[in-house]
C-alpha cells in the first residue's frame, strides 16, 4: 500500500515538473494613441487636458484644447466624425461622461452627452450642445411612520442633438425642435427662421 501512495505521489510530482511553463517573454502592447481620431485629428487626454490634436506627417502640430480633465475625467462613447456643411469641412466632437451621487437615502446616476462641432482651418469652436438625464433613485417616508417606498425618477434637461445628413443641425427637446444652419461668412451655426 505504502508503495502505490509512493508511486502515485512521484507520478505527480513528474507531471509537474513536465508540465508547460509560463512563457517569460515580455509581451508588447501599444499604449492607445487617442480616444477617437478622424483624418489627421486625434481626440485624447494629454498633460491634465482633453484636447484635439492636429498632426501632420505623423507628428503632432497643434492642438485645441476641449477642457480641463480632472483625475476622475473618464469619458465613454468618444467620437469624432468629419462632415461637410456649406460647402466647408467641419468635426464633431462627442463624448459621454457618468457620474454618481449616492446618499444614504438617494443615489443619482447622471449621465451627459457633448457635442462640440470643430472647424479646424482656423480652430474655432462653431457649435456645442449639453444634453444631461439623470436618473433618481430614493426612498421616501410615507406620512411620517416608520414605512418607507422607493421611487424611481427620469429628469432631463438641455436638447438631444442630431446632426444631419446635409449638415445641418437639429436640437430636439420636449416641446421643440431647433434647426441650425452652418454661417460660412460668420463661421457659426446659426437658428434656421
């Protein structure tokens, strides 16, 4: 019996020896060079900014700063698109931001959509829009005795931006919606009458 446990134990000590090694060799990852790019533009976080960067020939050559970007700065859904309107070529920058305010008796979950519209020959800003929805959780007495509910709450504010196929724009809300129409000589959208 002593022989069969012995024999049992060395076989398994064998297979261990025998068995695959992790490999040791360094693997190379490429540290993501942008959140979102388009032609020669690249959308990244860069020295404590969330910035548009222009390269050319590969290297950077300028660089439009969007805001300042916090330690907890984290965006989602980040997207640059190029889009032609009157004729000139113009951006849109979008990005997504989730935050959360949690109390003991409520918890926010806030979420918020930019839109900023680039028009890069001169690095200008022509368009931006904020659309943020919050979504409330809280627990609310019931007449001042011990029971408790939870209610559930969807609030929304500022417009949901569409951009459209000949390149202008559309701001939908609850009871409105807003055209806008690129301006070359102003170099701004401005509110279709």
């Amino acid at each position: 019996m002593k022989r069969i446990v012995l024999l049992v134990l060395l076989a398994l000590l064998s297979t261990n020896a025998f068995s695959q090694k992790k490999s040791t060799a360094k693997k190379t990852t490429t540290a993501a060079s942008g959140l979102a790019k388009a032609d020669n533009l690249v959308a990244e976080v860069k020295k404590g900014n969330f910035q548009v960067t222009i390269n050319e020939n590969g290297k950077e050559k300028d660089a439009m700063i969007v805001k300042a970007a916090e330690a907890n700065f984290k965006p989602t859904n980040c997207k640059l698109t190029a889009f032609t309107a009157a004729g000139i070529k113009l951006y849109l920058l979008t990005w997504t931001e989730i935050t959360q305010i949690k109390t003991p008796k409520r918890t926010d979950d806030i979420t918020i959509v930019y839109s900023i519209v680039y028009e890069i020959t001169n690095k200008k800003q022509v368009f931006s829009n904020t659309q943020t929805t919050t979504y409330i959780k809280e627990v609310v007495s019931l007449g001042g005795t011990a029971a408790t509910e939870t209610q559930e709450k969807v609030r929304k504010d500022g417009f949901e931006m569409v951009l459209n196929a000949d390149g202008t724009i559309t701001q939908k809300g609850k009871k409105q919606d807003i055209k806008w129409v690129y301006d070359v000589t102003k170099m701004e959208y401005l509110m279709k009458k």
